[in-house]
C-alpha cells in the first residue's frame, strides 16, 4: 500500500468540540469499513479550517472513494514517498 497526506478544506473543524471530532471518525470507520482493506486511516492532523489526514491505500481512486461515501472532501491527495526527522542527520 502507499502512503498518502490528504488536505481537506472544512471550515470551521479547528472549533469542533470532541463530540463533533468523535461523530466524524464514526463517519469515517463506516466508510473505511466499505472498503476495507483498500484502504486504511492512519492519523489526522486538524488545523485552522482544514485536516490533514494520513492515509494507506492502494490508490488515490481508493481516497477519492472513501471521500465520496463519508462526504468529507479531498481537496488535496498528495503520496507520502518519504519520511525525514531530526533523527534523520545520522544518516
């Protein structure tokens, strides 16, 4: 599977309380669950009206799947091809 960072525009999320951030995931695993295993939620990163979502699939159609079944949109699907960190330096 690749690794993607998919850039949703969802205005207002940064004020989500947890019940509304629980409500999503749930939105989410439901979709996720249609697909499975094609593709598979890592994490998300929510920032001023948007999230940053890291994902495994097998394609971008596979994202763009899961974004039509949960209604979430993927404004921006971008494959991860690496990962660097402080550690990184030592080679």
């Amino acid at each position: 599977m690749k690794k993607y960072m998919i850039e949703r525009k969802i205005p207002g999320v940064h004020t989500m309380g947890e019940s509304d951030l629980s409500g999503a995931a749930k939105t989410s695993n439901a979709a996720l669950a249609q697909l499975a295993p094609k593709v598979q939620w890592v994490h998300s990163y929510v920032a001023k009206d948007q999230t940053f979502c890291v994902y495994l699939a097998n394609n971008e159609d596979d994202i763009r799947e899961h974004a039509r079944i949960s209604g979430f949109p993927a404004n921006v699907i971008t494959e991860i091809t690496g990962v660097i960190d402080p550690t990184t330096e030592r080679g």
